[in-house]
C-alpha cells in the first residue's frame, strides 16, 4: 500500500515546478536572448529547365520503381503458387 506514495509526491513535486517555471519565464528569455538567427534565409531559384529535368527524372525513377516492384510482386505470387500446387500433389 506505500509504494504508490513515493510516485504521487514525486508527481505533486514536478506540478509545483512546473507552476514555478511557467511564473518564472524571464530566465528563459535572458538565457536564449540572440541565440537564434534573425537574418532571413536565401534559397537557391531554379531555372525552368531544370524543374523539367528534375521532374522527369523523378517520374523515370519513379516508373523504373513501379515495374520492379510488380516484377518482385509476381514472383513471390509464383512461388507462393508453386509451392501450394506442389505439396497439394
């Protein structure tokens, strides 16, 4: 019957912490106070041709995927069928 009086009076003990933590925030904005960039990011603009290019060469992988996926498929059906026609005999 005591164990379970060490958990709540460990749980009551992080509620009053945490209470405390969020009264307290100043020391969260002293600690992280320019710690995070400000600047604005500058990201690279693609070319119209290489969108195209990028694409294309996404839906040829994409397609060659396709295909070896329905090849891998059909052959574990083979097997599988194999197998079942071979020990019904």
């Amino acid at each position: 019957m005591g164990a379970g009086i060490g958990f709540v009076r460990d749980a009551q003990n992080n509620a009053r912490q945490n209470r405390e933590n969020l009264k307290n925030k100043s020391n969260f904005k002293r600690t992280y106070k320019n710690k995070f960039p400000t600047t604005e990011l500058k990201f690279k603009e693609a070319t119209p041709e290489e969108l195209e290019k990028f694409r294309t060469e996404l839906l040829k992988n994409k397609r060659r995927e396709n295909i070896r996926t329905a090849i891998i498929t059909l052959l574990i059906f083979a097997l599988i069928a194999l197998t079942i026609w071979l020990t019904a005999f």
